[in-house]
C-alpha cells in the first residue's frame, strides 16, 4: 500500500463485502430468535427431560468460546454426523457459520426472553383472568408486548454482539468484511495494516450506532404507561 493512503478506495474495497456480511447476521439472527424461543418456553414450562438438557446446552455456549463452537460446528459435526450416515461436509461454509451463530446467540437470546416473560408482573394476569380473557388474549395484548419492551435493552445489546461475531467467519475461509481485510493486508504484504484497521474498525461502529439507534427509537416510543 503506498504512503499515500486513499481512504475512500480503502473503505470501499472493505465494504463491498457488506452484502455477505449483513447476510450472514440477518440469517444467524432469524434462526437464533427461532432457537432462543423454543429453549425460552422450555424453561419457562420446566418441560420434564427438555428443560435440564438446554441447562447443560446453556451452560456449555456461556462457558466456551465462540471460535471453538464454530470450529465445532465446521470440523467436528460433520464427523460425528457420518456415524449415523449423515454427510453434510459438501454443505457450504455459509452453513456452518449461521448454524454455529444461530446456535450461540439463540442460546443468549433465551435467556433475554424469558427474563422479559418473567418481567410481567403476574398481577396483570390474574387481571386478565379475571375479566373473562382467554391465555392466548392475555399473552398478545398483555405478556408480549410488555416483555418485548423490557427486553429492547438486553437485545440491542446482543445483536451489536452478533454484528461483532460474524468478524469470525474468515477463520473458516467466509471472505466476509474481515476476510476482505485480511486480504487487503495479504496482498499489500502487510503494509498499511493500522489503516486497514481504523476503516473496518468504523464500518463496524457505524452499523453498531444504526442498531443502537434504531432500538432506542423503538425503546423511547414504547415506552409509555401500559393500558390493557
């Protein structure tokens, strides 16, 4: 890279990879929701067999990092998959990084969800109850609504951590924005690399901020005195 950096070609060779990279969250994101409300009910209902099952399952994602349950999820799954004649090693990369994203952040999402179910104080209910609603009713225009707001803070956050996560997806060959980057300091022999770094590391911040920023709104219009 010469000593005359342009910036602009810089960030644009970067961003060209957003497309993958915003694919890889909304996709991880959408089954992670799917996940981390199955695991939520279960809990929540203590399901006999189910429920110590996605402790351990719970356990196990907040104790180890992610890099090895994607390098689980890509190296050692389809190994043990062929033992009952299951092969999946021709499925793509994509694959395995969404899996292994949706299974660790659905883990953490779970967890937020059923602390905003447990949020709703029971009274409102009862209340419910009382007034002839049905559980369905009570859990579209009481329950939900009101978890879903409790729950706005914690799952901004945990979709800002998701934003970050997807920065792995190079270690099993994704040329994703961070893979491109690698690319850029390869190719250029490793110069310009704390350039390279400040334009991925302001790409990252700004789709952090549009997150944040969105969720706030979000947050700030909800969040008003609640009326059944």
């Amino acid at each position: 890279m010469s000593a005359s950096i342009n910036w602009i070609d810089l960030f644009l060779q970067v961003v060209q990879r957003l497309p993958l990279t915003l694919g890889i969250i909304l996709l991880s994101l959408l089954f992670s929701i799917i996940i981390g409300f199955l695991l939520a009910v279960i809990r929540i209902n203590k399901i006999p067999f189910l429920a110590p099952i996605v402790r351990v399952y719970l356990s196990f994602i907040r104790s180890t990092p992610l890099l090895v349950q994607l390098f689980l999820v890509y190296f050692a799954l389809p190994q043990l998959l062929l033992f009952i004649h299951i092969d999946i090693n021709h499925f793509s990369r994509m694959f395995f990084v969404v899996l292994a994203f949706s299974f660790h952040t659905g883990a953490y999402l779970s967890e937020i969800i059923r602390a905003g179910y447990q949020s709703v104080d029971y009274d409102q209910i009862e209340a419910g109850l009382t007034v002839g609603l049905s559980y369905p009713r009570i859990m579209k225009d009481i329950i939900i609504p009101q978890a879903l707001r409790n729950s706005i803070p914690n799952l901004t956050t945990q979709i800002i951590e998701l934003v970050k996560d997807t920065s792995l997806a190079f270690t099993i060959g994704i040329i994703d924005m961070m893979g491109q980057v690698k690319l850029i300091i390869g190719n250029n022999y490793g110069l310009g690399m704390l350039e390279v770094y400040i334009v991925i590391s302001l790409i990252y911040w700004m789709i952090a901020l549009i997150i944040q920023g969105v969720f706030t709104a979000i947050h700030n219009k909800t969040e008003k005195p609640y009326q059944v």
